[in-house]
C-alpha cells in the first residue's frame, strides 16, 4: 500500500518572506505579492460584499473591484498571471520557462515572446550590416522612395490608399447630390410661392372689376386710380412727352390698398415695378413722388433696412413703404367720373400683363419639376386653363366698359339701357333740366329724353350706336365752349407749390392746383421754397402751425401777414404791391381831406372878417344846438309873439339881436 508522502505547510510569515501571498498560499495557489506590500492585488482589497440601492429604489449586492471572481478547486495548478495582476486583471497563468519562472497567460507569453523575436531580429539585422558595412537605407525597403508612394504595397498601403479615395469620391458625390436635390427643392418652392402671389394678385384684380361692374363697393380702386388719372390732367400743363407709369403704379397702389378705405398701401417697390411692366424701380419712385405731390396719396411709412431683431421677428429684412390714398369724396366727381374709361383701360393693361407672368412663371415651375423627374398633373391642367379663360374674359369685358362707357343721363335705372354707367350701374341723382338749343319745347319737362330704337327716317333720332363705334360725346350748343385764358403764373408756380409741400408738411394734403393757384395770386416768379420759408420766419413772430384745420386758408394768412407789413419781401410780389397801392391810395386821401378842411377853414374865416355882424362857426353851433334842445310848440309861440305884438310908441322897433353867450331869451328862461 501506497501512501501519498506528507507536506509541510509553511507559516505565513515565512510565505511572505518569500515573497508569495499567504492567502493564496492556503488556497494552494502561488502568487507574487505586490512590491511594498505582504498581499497580492486580488487579496489587498476588501473582500466583502457592498449593498447599493439603485436609482429605482431597488438594494442589490455589488462586490468592490479588484475582487477575485474565479472560483477556486482544491486541485489542479492555479496560479495568476503575473502581469495581470500588476495591472489588477484576475487571469490565471503557468510558468512557461519551466519551475520557478514568472506565470503568465497566454496572451502576455505570446506578446512577451513577440517582442523579444523582434529584438533578437533586429539585432541580428544590426551585426549583419556591420560585418558588410552597409547603412540603413534611408527609403521605403520595398520601392526604395524616400516618401510614401500610394503604387507600394509597402509604404504606400496601395489598397487601403485607394479604398480611402474612393469612399471620400462617393460622399463628395452624395454630399453634391443632395445639395443640388435641395437647390432645386428651394428654387421650385420659391417658384410655385410666386406663382401663387400672381394668382391672388389677378384674383384681387378680377374681383375688383366684378364688384366694379354690379355696383358694389370693392369695386372703389377703380374711382380711386380715375381720381389721380382726373389729378394728374388738371395738373398737367402740356400733353407732350412719352406716355408715363403714374397710371399703372397707381393701379397699383389703388387695388392693393384697404378696398374700401384705401389706406395701407404697401405694393413694394420691385414688385410694382414688375407688376406693372418696368425694367428698373425708377419709374415707380417718380410715380409715387408725383402721386404725393398731387395730393392723391400721403406717404405714413418710409421704407427701411431692418435691424437684426426685427428680421429675427417677421423673417424679412427690408420694410416697405405705406400709403394712405386719398378719400374719393374729397376729389372732383365729375372729373373722376370723366377718367373712369381711362381707369378701366389701365387695369385692364395690368390684368394682361400680370396674366403674361403667370404663364412664365408656371413654365419654370413645371421645368423645374421636369428636372427634378415629376410631371403636371391633368387636374393642375384644367385648373390652369380655366383661369387663363376667366382671365381672357374679365379683361376683355373691361377693355368693353372703357369703350362703352358714358356718363349717367338724368333718367332711372329701368330706363338707362345705352347710357347708364358702363351698362348696368347705379346711376346718380337727377339733375336740373338742361335747356334745349333751339325753340322747340321738350316732349317732358321732369325727365330727359331718350333716342327712339325704331328705325325711322322722319324723327331724325340716331340710332343706338354699337360698342366698336361709339356714339360721340354730346353737346348743347353748336359753337364750342371758348377756353379760359391760362393765369399768367401757370408757368411757375406748380413748381415752387411742388417744393412748398416738400418744405411744409401741413400742404402735402392739398391738391397741387389750389397750392399752386395761392401762391401764384401772392408772390411772384423769383421766389423759391427756401426764401419763402425764411420770409416767413423773419416777418412773423408766431411759429407755423404743424396742423392747421383748413391748410389753404392758414396759407392765405400766413402770406397776407407776411407781406402785408412795413418790410420789403427779398423778392417782388403781387400781394406787397397791392398792400403798397392801397396804403398810397390812402395817404392821399387822408391829405386830400386834409387839404379841403385847411381850404374850408380858410374860406371861413375870410367871410368872418368880411361881415362882423355875422356868428361865427361856434356861435351857429351853439345855436343850432339849442334849437334842437327846445320844443318846437315853443318855437312857434316865441315867433308868433314877436310877429303879432304891435309896436311900442306907433313905431317899428326891432328887436334885440342875441349875442354870442348872452343865454336863451326870456320867454325860453320863463318856461
């Protein structure tokens, strides 16, 4: 029988002497402590169990790091790698050079044997090229280049070189197609945006004609752009010259303006000029300065760049300019209702042209589809060409209200059938009959006549006249009308009436005419705007209003003030040289009243002189005063006295003469 011999347990401070672990020495395993210290790295931590609670509230068991996790078998050789455990790894290990060499695992003998390979390599390499005394090449060992070559599988790395370009190939490729992909998402959306502001624009100009045909009051943009048609006639001082945009801008601003009050017009300067057909924004800034200088409009709101937060609040960076129209009450209706075919003409142009945008713009937007591989679908088809008909009809009924229109005749709406206002509006009040030209008396007296429709060659009465011929305008007389000679001041003074309102804000409401008519009947052809400011200031001690009630009358005052007094103007003026007449007119008559009571004065006191017994001027006064003070009963007793009473002694004897300041006679001082 065979008996296993008996081992020997060393103590532990002898096992730590030696440099093991006692721990893993009772185990029966063999692990180097950690210099410094009598344990090895999993038996130096703290071998007990931690609760922790989780963020749930739930408890769980954690054991702390570093603790040894492997079980450990009563047999079998169980040593931990050395350089684990340096690094605090549990891994077990063998002693690969034999008994007494450092256990490690097979990862750290492999990577430990790696390296001293490539040593000894390296040092062989070293004593080879010494014994043939050849240097290092400074290059690449396989092609020999001193910097990487991509074609060398050996610096270059070739494939991965190649796979690397063309992976970085692709995402440039990718990154250009979708940038492209949203160009064009960007562009088409910005396309179909401003197809869709043309179409609400010539929606609100179709609207705008419809409710201006049946009457209703939207249809107002279309007295308000004859109001400045009627303005800018009146103004104007000759009919020569290209024909201008002040029509269409105003069209413009007239129909996007408030329907009804005409107020917050903001169309923008580039779009009113593509609107209405300009190549630059020129014409569109001379038409609203001339639309202000009529009085048509008042500018509430400048345009301006805006500053950062306001873009970060609306999105845009620019902000347009506002209008406010002028009410149409406050023009001439019969001049406004004189350019209502002229108004009707110009939108009319303006639906045509903005119905030419529209058909541009929906070829680029469906251009832009094609390249991004869609297609206009049949219903977007039907849908264009309905509008483009709907289109084509308002305009050419427009284009027939500005042919056939006429102004309302004195007869109801029942019977205005050829010359009611533009063939179905409201007609306005009757008027006062209008006498005939010639002696024949009118078949009604309340009421206008009308032309007979039966054909008849006897009456003599003109048929009704077609809408591509019509019938000409009518008048009461045979001659014309002589035309009013133009004021001589018509040549200057819209200029500097223009310049006034320019300077003095409280004018820019007045029509241009009466400014113009005011200052020309007070000043003269020298002045200017400036030196009719600074007149004003130096001769009037009060400052201008800012907002007079009635501006033309303020005008008035503040002219007959400031040339009315004892100071020249710098200038000549009609109203100073009036004042001047008038003060010379007045001047000699107070001395021609002066020089006929000296000469009545004179003339008095030599008839004085010539008669003595005569009373004087104050004496016949005094006298006549008391004869207007005494009764007139006792007047007529007094003379009656003297007349009857015989004289004393058979004698004529004449009564005492009273003296001057002698008092009243006996009988007066007796009653």
């Amino acid at each position: 029988m065979i008996t296993a011999p008996q081992t020997t347990t060393l103590p532990a401070d002898r096992v730590a002497a030696l440099g093991y672990c006692p721990d893993c020495y009772v185990t029966g395993a063999v692990t180097l402590v950690v210099p410094g210290a009598r344990r090895c790295h999993a038996h130096l931590v703290d071998q007990r169990l931690l609760v922790e609670t989780t963020r749930t509230g739930q408890a769980r068991l954690v054991s702390p790091a570093g603790a040894r996790r492997r079980p450990t078998y009563p047999t079998g050789l169980q040593m931990p790698c050395v350089a684990c455990a340096a690094a605090g790894v549990d891994r077990q290990g063998l002693p690969r050079d034999g008994a007494g060499s450092d256990p490690l695992c097979i990862p750290c003998w492999r990577g430990r044997a790696d390296r001293q390979g490539a040593a000894d390599r390296r040092r062989l390499v070293a004593e080879l090229r010494e014994r043939l005394d050849v240097g290092e090449p400074a290059g690449c060992a396989a092609c020999g280049e001193p910097a990487p070559v991509p074609a060398c599988w050996l610096c270059g790395y070739s494939w991965l070189a190649q796979a690397r370009a063309d992976h970085e190939h692709a995402q440039a490729l990718e990154a250009a197609a979708v940038a492209t992909r949203f160009a064009l998402l960007a562009e088409t959306t910005e396309a179909q945006q401003r197809v869709d502001e043309l179409t609400a624009w010539i929606g609100r100009l179709t609207e705008t004609l419809a409710a201006f045909h049946t009457g209703d009051s939207w249809g107002r943009p279309v007295w308000l752009l004859a109001d400045l048609l009627a303005r800018d006639a009146a103004a104007r001082s000759s009919r020569r010259g290209r024909p201008s945009a002040l029509g269409r801008v105003g069209g413009i601003m007239a129909v996007d303006a408030d329907r009804r009050s005409g107020r917050r017009a903001m169309p923008g300067r580039d779009a009113a000029a593509e609107l209405a057909g300009c190549d630059r924004t020129r014409p569109v800034t001379d038409a609203w300065r001339r639309a202000e200088a009529l009085g048509w409009c008042v500018r509430v709101e400048q345009g301006r760049r805006l500053s950062y937060a306001e873009r970060c609040a609306t999105g845009r960076s620019q902000a347009r300019t506002v209008f406010d129209i002028t009410p149409v009450h406050r023009g001439d209706s019969a001049a406004q209702a004189a350019h209502i075919p002229a108004a009707l003409a110009v939108l009319a142009d303006l639906l045509e042209h903005a119905r030419t945008l529209l058909a541009a713009a929906q070829a680029h937007v469906d251009a832009l589809a094609a390249r991004a591989g869609g297609w206009v679908d049949y219903r977007e088809r039907v849908r264009r060409q309905q509008m483009r008909q709907a289109v084509t009809a308002a305009r050419d009924h427009t284009r027939d209200q500005a042919t056939n229109f006429r102004t309302p005749h004195t007869v109801s709406q029942a019977m205005s059938v050829y010359s009611s206002l533009s063939r179905g509006l409201l007609i306005s009040p009757p008027l006062a009959p209008t006498p005939s030209v010639d002696s024949r008396r009118s078949r009604r007296k309340d009421s206008a006549s009308r032309s007979s429709t039966r054909a008849g060659g006897g009456s003599g009465c003109a048929r009704p006249s077609s809408v591509q011929r019509p019938r000409p305008a009518q008048r009461h007389g045979a001659a014309p009308r002589p035309r009013r000679a133009r004021p001589e001041w018509s040549a200057w003074a819209y200029d500097l009436a223009r310049a006034v309102q320019g300077r003095w804000a409280w004018l820019r409401s007045v029509p241009l005419p009466r400014v113009a008519a005011t200052l020309g009947a007070a000043l003269g052809r020298d002045w200017t705007a400036e030196a009719l400011d600074a007149w004003v200031r130096r001769a009037r001690s009060r400052p201008l209003l800012v907002e007079p009630r009635d501006p033309v009358a303020y005008l008035r005052a503040v002219l007959e003030d400031a040339l009315t007094g004892p100071d020249a103007p710098p200038h000549p003026a009609a109203r100073h040289t009036r004042h001047q007449r008038v003060l010379a007119t007045m001047q000699a008559a107070v001395q021609r009243e002066r020089r006929d009571q000296a000469r009545a004065a004179e003339v008095q006191r030599d008839q004085a002189a010539a008669r003595p017994g005569r009373r004087s001027p104050a004496a016949e006064a005094a006298l006549a005063a008391i004869r207007a003070r005494t009764p007139g009963h006792l007047r007529r007793a007094d003379r009656a006295t003297l007349l009857d009473a015989p004289p004393a002694g058979g004698e004529c004897v004449w009564p005492d003469v009273a003296q001057p300041g002698s008092g009243l006679p006996a009988a007066a001082r007796r009653l």
